[in-house]
C-alpha cells in the first residue's frame, strides 16, 4: 500500500494536504517538528479529527542553531521560514524508510506568503532538502509541474487542487465540507511570527552567545527591560503569568516584590549589577499597589530562597519604564 509522510504544522492548511491524500486511499502519517518556538498541540488535535496517527520529533537545539543564522534570512520578524521548512522536509525524507513510506506531503500553497512561498522559494526549499522528487504539494500541485508520484500514478493528479494566493477561501469551504474545525489561524503556533517576542529574541541572540531553554521560554511572559548588557528585568503582568514563568526560573535568578503593596513579580535574570538591582525595584515599584507614593520599601532574594535584603525605591515613571522596555 502506498504511504506517505504528511508534514502536519497544526495548521488548516497541512491537514487539508493530509487528508486530500487519505482521501485516495492512501496510509497517512503525520509527523510534526517541535522546537522551542511551536509545539504538538495544534497538530495533535487536528490529526484527530481527520484520523491520523502523528509521530512528534524534537528539533529544539538543531532548529535554535539555525534560527540564530539562517541561510536564507529572516521573513517579517526572526522567521527563518525558508530555511525552516528545508530543515522538516530534510528530516521527513531521513524517515521515509524507517515508516516504509514512499514520499513527503506539505501543506504549502503557492504565492500564499510573498517571501516563503512564492515559486523561487518553494523550489528553494525543495532542492535543500535533499529529496527533491519526494515532495508534493497537494493543495497546489496543479499550479506545478507534475512531481515523480503523480507521474508513477501513486497519486492521482487531477484529484488535487490547484489553489494559489494569499486568500484562504478555498481551504475554508474544503474544511467545513470535511467537517474540519477549530483550526488555529495561520502562523499561530510559531512566536517566532510575532513581532514583540521576535524582539525579545533579538535581544538575547545580541551577544552571540547559545541561549538556554529557560532563557527563551522566559521570553513568553511579562514585560522585559534591559537596563545594561549583563541583566535582564522581566515583570509579570498577572497571577497566571506568575504560576508559568515560576517553571522556568533558576537558583541564580533575583526575585522582587514590595513590602508593603501587591502588585508584579519582578525578576533579574543575569550578573545584575547595582543599576539592574536599583531599576528592578523601582519597576516593583510601578507595578504596584503603591505606584503613587514617594518611596516604598522593596524585598528581594534568589528565587526559592527567603526574602533577606531589601531596598528602598522611588516607583518609576512610564517614561523610566519606556527607556528600557523591550
């Protein structure tokens, strides 16, 4: 029986090719890349509901390293998407044989976005990936030139689709059609789409130095300021953001809160220097309960460990906050 590899972002796009194949009768697994930028929840959900079984493969260190220099550059924000779906296809076409599978499937749609898909790049792709004639696009295949599977029959050709552009209309009408629903909108799962985090993340790539994990998923939560090269002032928002970043937090990082008013977590992640400390607590300051007082008294600590100093600050003004806001 004819099998195929189906490259499954979580997307409605890469469900719709997964299920168009299935649809001709052929054994579909879906394979979904986690890295530290986008995870299996989106692909695991929507697998289920066009009865897939979807195979989860870590890429976190490899796809970090090359988000950090990309061959082919960045998108809009640090989207290295060009380089990002020759890496998954290069990795797909090494799994072939391991799941007797005879060629790779993706949800691309030609023209859909300006830089990474247009025909230049998806040819681009193609060829880096190292399994040039194992691909096929399926939402967009008749827009191209027939592929090695469809010439050797194991697809029908005129069963595909031939969508192009940035509308999504088309996919739309095929998903309430097969009864798809609560798919995630495009580019939902990576952050590395999002402009506010792709700061951030430029930030902490300035120094060239490998971030860690914790580093980056730090990047998710509250509000970031960068008061000198060696720290970095993060304040939560609310409880929940809170409960999430206490995850990722380590030993060595500094914890702030005000004595005497509720409001932000404060955290120092880095070699703080008196300057770092002195701004965190003015930012505890602010965003507190007792923003509007002259002075106010500041606790801190090495997180997990008691509060034993404390510090004395002026709350800052949003334009202090605004200097070194991220």
């Amino acid at each position: 029986m004819t099998r195929a590899l189906a490259m499954i972002s979580g997307g409605l796009d890469s469900t719709l090719a997964a299920k168009l194949i299935k649809d001709q009768g052929i054994d579909v697994i879906g394979v979904c890349f986690k890295s530290y930028f986008f995870g299996p929840k989106n692909a695991e959900k929507m697998t289920k509901q066009i009865g897939i079984p979807l195979v989860v493969v870590d890429i976190s260190r490899e796809h970090l390293e090359m988000v950090m220099n990309p061959k082919h550059g960045y998108g809009k924000n640090m989207n290295p998407c060009i380089d990002c779906h020759a890496m998954m296809m290069s990795y797909s076409g090494r799994m072939l044989e391991e799941y007797g599978a005879d060629f790779i499937i993706t949800g691309e749609v030609l023209n859909q976005r300006p830089m990474s898909q247009n025909k230049a790049a998806l040819d681009v792709v193609r060829k880096e990936s190292g399994y040039t004639d194992k691909i096929l696009r399926p939402l967009c295949a008749q827009n191209l030139a027939p592929t090695k599977m469809e010439l050797e029959r194991l697809v029908d050709r005129e069963k595909l689709r031939k969508i192009s552009g940035r509308s999504r209309k088309i996919q739309m009408e095929l998903a309430e059609k097969w009864g798809i629903k609560d798919y995630p909108s495009p580019a939902g799962g990576c952050k590395l789409t999002d402009p506010n985090f792709s700061k951030r993340l430029q930030d902490l790539l300035r120094t060239g130095v490998m971030p860690s994990e914790q580093d980056i998923a730090l990047l998710k939560y509250g509000r970031h300021m960068r008061v000198s090269d060696n720290a970095k002032i993060i304040s939560t928002r609310n409880e929940d953001e809170v409960k999430e970043i206490k995850q990722h937090l380590r030993d060595t990082d500094l914890v702030f809160f005000t004595k005497d008013y509720t409001g932000s977590m404060v955290i120092v992640t880095g070699n703080p220097g008196e300057e770092d400390i002195a701004f965190a607590a003015r930012a505890a300051g602010r965003y507190s309960k007792g923003r509007d007082q002259a002075e106010l008294a500041v606790n801190f600590c090495r997180y997990g460990q008691p509060f034993e100093n404390s510090i004395t600050a002026v709350p800052a003004k949003d334009a202090d906050i605004d200097r070194f806001l991220i």
